[in-house]
C-alpha cells in the first residue's frame, strides 16, 4: 500500500468512528466533503515520512496521527473559507462546504470544522489504546499546534491585529501543523519529538511562502482555489513584504534549512529528497525560472 492509500484509508477509518449512520444527513455529506475532497495530504505524508524515517514500529499509532492531523487541517480550511474569513466559493477544485448548501451552509460548515476539532481527538485516542504511553505526547502535540498560545488559532487570530510580525504570523498560521507533523511522526514511532521540531518548522515556513508567492502568480484553476486573496482581505504575506523575488529566495532558503536539520536516522536521504520534491511541487509554474 503506498502513502496516500494508507492516508485515505486512515481518514475513512476516522470518519467511520466518527459518523453516526442515523446521524444528520447533511451533517455527514458535509463532512465527508470536507475530509474527502482529494487534496496534498502534505501533512499526513510527512507524519509517515517521519515515522517511517524512525522505524514505525507501532504503524497503526501513526495512522491515527496522521489522519488526526488531516482532519485538524479539514477543520481550519472548512473555518477560514467562511464569509467570516475568506468568504471563498472552492477548497481544493470543489465548492467550500458553506458553499454546498443552499440553505443552512455557513451552520453546517460551523458545525463541520468544530465537529472536525473534537473528532481528530476522538479518533486519535481510539486508535492509540493499545499504546497508551504514546497518547499523551501526541495529544500534547496535536493540541499546541490548533491552540491559542502559539497554533493556527492564534495565527489566524493575527489577521485582526494592525501590528504583525511576518515570521511569528507564518510560524503559528502555517508552520504549527508541520512542526507538530514532524514531532507526531517521531513520537508515534517512541521516538523523541524535540529534535524532529525544527524540520517541520521550517517546511512550513516554506510552505506558507509558497502559498503567498501562489497567491500572486498561480492559477486559481490549477490550484483549486481563488487567487489574490491577501491583497483583497489586506493579509500580511511574505510577497507583499519581500516582493516576488525576495520571496521565492526567502523559500529555497527555508527548504535548505528544512534538509540540513533532519536529524540523523536511517531514512535522512529519503526525507531530504521528499523536501526537495515539495520545493518543485510548491513554486508556481511561472516562478520556476527563478
């Protein structure tokens, strides 16, 4: 089974714990939509990367916190494409599941991130029972990187403030959940999560890089999403403060930095060579000659 079938397969599992089958109809399209719209999985990919490069010897452990970190993910975008936020008309090629339905969408949607919180937790928990010593690391990672202290809360949190520091806006919007993809994926296989902290940092530094440098020169078709999207709602970005060029330097900068602080372990060629692949996948197409 490669990769991503493990990830979908993981996902159904999390979704099959959580959905009742007499539950609100709408409720569950709602939230399979927002789950199973075919996306990245950039996060759940590096949780196995990383689990991998350290042994997974507890694979069903790393499953969980790897589909846990998806829906966390699920539940942000479902939330920030609302009117509140973006007000945005499609997630990943598809409408946004506010946009999905003709009456009650933004309560439906409301629901959906909000149910999507409690069950990455919920499923988390379930399958990590028989390694219980295991749960509470990934359930302290899993929680800083959605809260209000430093996790994506707080980072969009940011977008109501006037006085924004770029970094800690991009550390805490973006990179949290990478930090604690790396971190998940090291201490799903008992392994310390520390050393892991920086790698996923800066890849989703990067990341959020791509995304700003996206914004201004990708293809909303392509990308499955509205572009100019910073400039109309007036976000900080690392384009507007950098420039193009400055920017798309500021990522292959981040993504050097990613591969020299992959910690030694069996699988560091392997992981170094995914974070180059994510640098090529990440820069627009117009960008590349750079």
């Amino acid at each position: 089974m490669d990769v991503l079938q493990r990830i979908e397969q993981a996902l159904e599992a999390a979704l099959t714990l959580g959905l009742a089958e007499n539950g609100p109809p709408k409720l569950g399209r709602a939230v399979r939509h927002a789950v199973l719209t075919p996306g990245s999985r950039a996060r759940p990919r590096l949780v196995l990367a990383v689990a991998d490069a350290c042994g997974d010897d507890a694979p069903a452990v790393a499953d969980a916190a790897a589909a846990s970190l998806e829906l966390l993910h699920c539940a942000s975008l479902v939330h920030d494409d609302m009117p509140v936020f973006d007000d945005a008309d499609t997630r990943r090629g598809a409408p946004t599941v506010h946009r999905l339905f003709e009456q009650h969408g933004e309560q439906l949607a409301l629901l959906t991130g909000d149910g999507l919180i409690v069950l990455a937790f919920e499923n988390l928990a379930w399958h990590s029972r028989m390694h219980p010593q295991r749960l509470g690391p990934l359930t302290l990672i899993l929680a800083r990187a959605v809260g209000v202290g430093h996790g994506i809360v707080a980072g969009q949190a940011w977008e109501c403030e006037t006085d924004v520091d770029l970094t800690q806006y991009h550390r805490e919007k973006t990179a949290a959940l990478f930090s604690a993809a790396t971190e998940a994926g090291a201490a799903a296989a008992g392994m310390d999560p520390g050393p892991w902290r920086t790698l996923g940092e800066n890849l989703g530094l990067a990341y959020q890089v791509a995304d700003d440098l996206r914004d201004v020169a990708g293809d909303a078709a392509e990308l499955g999403k509205p572009v100019g999207q910073d400039a109309a709602h007036e976000r900080p970005s690392a384009v507007g403060q950098l420039g193009v060029d400055g920017a798309v330097a500021r990522l292959k900068d981040l993504l050097t930095e990613a591969v020299d602080s992959i910690p030694d372990c069996p699988g560091r060629d392997k992981l170094a060579a995914m974070a180059q692949a994510e640098m090529e996948r990440l820069l627009p197409v117009a960008l590349k000659g750079e």
